[in-house]
C-alpha cells in the first residue's frame, strides 16, 4: 500500500436502475499512482459503479470525490476535464468516423494546439493506428479497436484511467497485449482503475484489488493476497 | 424538350425546398432519435413572420428573411426544451405523439394570431424570369433563388458538419451519445444546436416555398413537412447527403408526375415512390449500414 494521497473516494455509493437496486452502498477508494481493480461476476455491478463515478448514471446517494472535490451529479462531459477519462464496456469507438477523428473527440475537452502532440504520440505507441489513420474506425480488427478505445481516453490526459473490460473477446495474444498497455500506461504516471472479468489477470498487475458481489464490496486487499485467498480463487480463478 | 426542361427545373427547385426541410427532420432525427413532426409547422411561422415583417411592418425582404430564422430558432429550442427534452428518457411513441400535439399546438396558435383566411404572400424574390433558348425556356427568378439557396445551404451545412467542432460533437451523439459525453460533449447543448439549425432552415423553406406559392394558411406546412419527410426516408434518415438527394429526387418525380402522368395525383407519386425504395433498400438511397464488428 502507498503512502500516496487518495485520487478517487467512492463513499457509500447507492445507484438503482428503475427500482432495482443495482449498487448497495459500495465505498472504496484509489490512491495517486495505483493499479486498483474490481473484480466480480457479470451482473455485479462493475460497469454500473465505472459509469456512475463517470457520470453516465446518476447515484441515488453517496459520493464521489475526485481530488477532493465532490463530482457525484455531475454530467459525464463536466467531469472529464478534470482528469478522468473511462474506456468503456464494448469499445464504443464512433464506427462512421476515422481513426484520427475519434482521437480527436477524445482530446474534445483540450485546447487545439495540444492535439497533435498528444496524436503523434498516440501514433509513436501504436504505428498500427498510424498506418489506419484515415481508416472508417468500424472497419478495424476487435484489437485494433479496443487499442484506439483506450487511445482515444487517452487523449483527453487523463489523471485516473478506468477501463471497463478491456480484454472482452479478444484472443489470449491480444489480451497480454492489452494487459501490457495497461503496464505501460501506469508507468508513464497514470493511474489505472480497472474492471476485468479476467480475474487472474487483473490481480497480477493490480496494487489492489475489490471483489464485487451483487453490488456489495465483500472483499478487499492487495492485488497479491486477494490472488492466493481461497474464496477468490474459488470463485474467480477456477479453484 | 424545353417543355422538359421547364418541367425539370421547376422539379429542381421545387426539391431544393423539399431538401432543406429535409435536412431539419434527418439531422434532429440522427441525433435526437426521434421524428419531430412539428417541424413542418416552424415551416408555416418562418413564412408568417417574414409575411409581418413585410406586409404590417413595411421593413425590406432581407430583414424579413432574417428575423424569420431568428424567431424560428428560438422557436425550434424553446419547442425542444419544453416538450421534447423532459421526454428523453421516455418511450419513442410517447415522443412521436408529443410532436404531433406540438403540430397541432403550433397550427392553431398561428390560427389565433393571423386567422384562418389565407393571407397572399408578398415574394421577397422579384418577380420575372430569365429567357434562354431564343425565348422558349423561361426560369423564373424565383426557381433561380431557390436552387441557389439550397445549395449555398447545403455547402454550409456540410461544411459545418464535417469541419466544425460542433459538428463533430454532432456526430458523435448521433453514433452514441453515452461515448460522446465520456469525450466531453455536453449532449444537450447539441441537441439544442440541432434543433436551432433545423429550425433556421425551416425559416429559409418557409419564405422561398410562399415565394413560389404564394397562399399562406395555418396549415401551409403539413403538407410539405410531410413530404419532407419522405425525401428525408426516401435518402435515408439520418442522413444528410441522403436528405438532399431524396429532397431534390422527390420534387422532381412530383413535378414530372403531375406535367406527364397525371395532374391529380402527383402526391401520389411521391408517396408510391417511396414505398418502392423502402421495398428494394430498407434503410434509403443513402442510409448507413456498417456491420458492427465485435
């Protein structure tokens, strides 16, 4: 555990979808410089808690802080300049719009003259999106676009990166890839919120880790001891 | 043969009109998601306005024109924010039933203020034409203004699209509008742009259309919002190269229906016609289709 100040503070986080009752007073916290991952079943809860503290869902009560100021209820596009990017479930790249134009609504909140930078830099990391930059982005390879779903909120330089199941349906290859990405990223000084179905994979990189249960935190620690305790391994790692 | 061309050329611009409104129901419908079927209607009181400034108020035609898009902007947020914003979240046919109350709210409002009586609409494009062809092809100024318009309209309008931040940010929340906010859109600010936007070109349709066809009434604007609509189905909702298409191809089948096939029926025209695209290509001339890959 770091001595690092906390970044995100998710306090007693209450959020419903009608009149169910998907996340059930949640806390927890991501400090400066930290991989943390939430790890849990589908149907969970994980992407709604990313999407709440993104501010697509507005929670019914509880708080979100980010730096220490309080962003629960703010819209999603208030929240991104502040430094908090989220790569959501599915990718969700603009299909009808170019490789370079999607990195460009990533940097939507940034002044003009810093874009280039920020896109050459994209470039430098992945050549492959170089080389497709006039490309239709909904012609590219799952890889590729899971790869410019995470440049793209990379773009608008986030503080805090969550990603929301950044390996789903990609081949193993692909997602050692992914899971080298999310390395690389963390030490260029980036830190990482992290949803996985890939539980085992997760756990590796993560500083630590949540276990999520139909809306309730039932376990906490770090990334390594969550990986040898015996009801996460029953339960995730497939004994 | 000039008796042909004649026909396309009113045909063509009878289309341009077709087209720009067109381009209000395809763009709100790309981004809103819904059909705003009062969007005829804004079309009635760009020509009512314009009528005022002209007629009661005596100013020249370019301010009449000019105060005509701005009340008709206004008028396209203010109907966006109070009947249709409080519903996004509602079913698509609690929508579609509240924009066809709006129309009807919006036809007997102007029945209120200017009465049922048709008014003659004073043109704000000099009367006459242009004699080409030794004297046997005549294009009116009217059909001249109105093509022009249309495109100048057009250019702008994908210029902005394809070139603009805002436009961008358009197109991002007609493709997702979860993904758009997470770039730092503000989604309800564009949907208000959108529907300004429609609205300020239902004002330039409603001054060039009594321009051309001078009767003014409350319900001016049923029928070429209907028809609007079509063209806007017909090249593909959502589209905008597919509104201008099926705006400019719908005014000519109509206008070449009623001069060769029959007089009477070149509504009908128009509406068969789209049944036959809808048959052969569901989506329109120009509608999206990408497979998604996974």
């Amino acid at each position: 555990m770091s001595e690092n100040k906390c970044l995100l503070q998710v306090e007693n986080l209450n959020v419903y979808y009608g009149s169910i009752h998907a996340i059930k007073g949640v806390s927890f916290q991501v400090n400066e410089g930290e991989i943390v991952t939430l790890i849990g079943a589908n149907g969970a809860g994980k992407s709604t808690t990313l999407n709440t503290i993104a501010g697509l869902m507005k929670p019914k009560t509880g708080t979100v802080t980010f730096e220490g100021k309080v962003i629960s209820g703010m819209t999603a596009n208030r929240i991104v300049p502040l430094g908090m990017a989220l790569c959501p479930e599915g990718r969700r790249i603009f299909q009808h719009m170019t490789v370079r134009e999607n990195l460009e609504m990533g940097a939507y909140s940034r002044p003009k003259s810093e874009i280039e930078d920020s896109i050459a830099q994209v470039f430098e990391r992945f050549p492959r999106l170089k080389e497709r930059r006039r490309q239709i982005a909904g012609t590219l390879s799952g890889g590729e676009q899971q790869m410019l779903a995470m440049s793209r909120a990379l773009m608008s330089k986030p503080k805090l990166m969550m990603l929301d199941e950044p390996s789903m349906g990609l081949a193993p290859i692909l997602v050692d890839q992914i899971f080298d990405i999310i390395k690389e990223l963390h030490a260029s000084g980036t830190t990482i919120l992290l949803v996985e179905q890939n539980a085992r994979k997760a756990l590796q990189i993560a500083d630590r880790a949540y276990v999520l249960e139909t809306g309730n935190i039932t376990l906490s620690g770090t990334g390594t001891a969550l990986a040898s305790s015996e009801d996460v391994k029953k339960a995730y790692l497939g004994g | 043969m000039t008796m042909f061309l004649s026909n396309l050329i009113s045909g063509i611009s009878l289309g341009s009109v077709y087209a720009i409104i067109a381009l209000g129901y395809t763009m709100v419908y790309g981004i809103a998601k819904m059909l705003n079927f009062a969007h005829g209607d804004v079309i009635m009181v760009g020509a009512y306005i314009c009528f005022c400034c002209l007629y009661n108020l005596g100013l020249p035609p370019a301010v009449g024109v000019l105060a005509s898009m701005a009340v008709c902007t206004l008028l396209g947020i203010l109907i966006e924010r109070l009947a249709y914003k409080p519903l996004r979240q509602a079913t698509s046919l609690a929508v579609l039933i509240t924009a066809i109350g709006m129309s009807y709210f919006l036809q007997n409002l102007a029945q209120m203020i200017w009465g049922a009586n048709p008014k003659s609409f004073q043109t704000v494009i000099p009367a006459g034409s242009l004699t080409l062809m030794g004297g046997e092809l005549k294009i009116s100024y009217v059909s001249m203004v109105t093509i022009a318009a249309s495109v100048v309209v057009m250019v702008a309008l994908s210029l902005f699209v394809g070139r603009s931040k805002m436009g961008r940010a358009m197109r991002c929340v007609s493709e997702d509008k979860g993904a758009a906010q997470l770039m730092g859109v503000n989604v309800d600010l564009t949907i208000s742009v959108t529907f300004a936007i429609g609205s300020a070109l239902a004002a330039i349709a409603g001054v060039l259309m009594c321009s051309a066809y001078p009767t003014l009434k409350p319900t001016t604007g049923s029928m070429p919002g209907i028809k609007a609509f079509t063209a806007a189905v017909f090249g593909g909702i959502g589209s905008i190269p597919g509104a201008m298409v099926g705006g400019i191809l719908l005014g000519v089948i109509e206008i070449l229906g009623r001069a060769y096939v029959s007089s009477e029926l070149g509504d009908a025209f128009v509406f068969a016609v789209l049944i036959l695209v809808l048959l052969v290509r569901p989506t329109g001339l120009l509608g999206k289709k990408i497979q998604e890959k996974v």
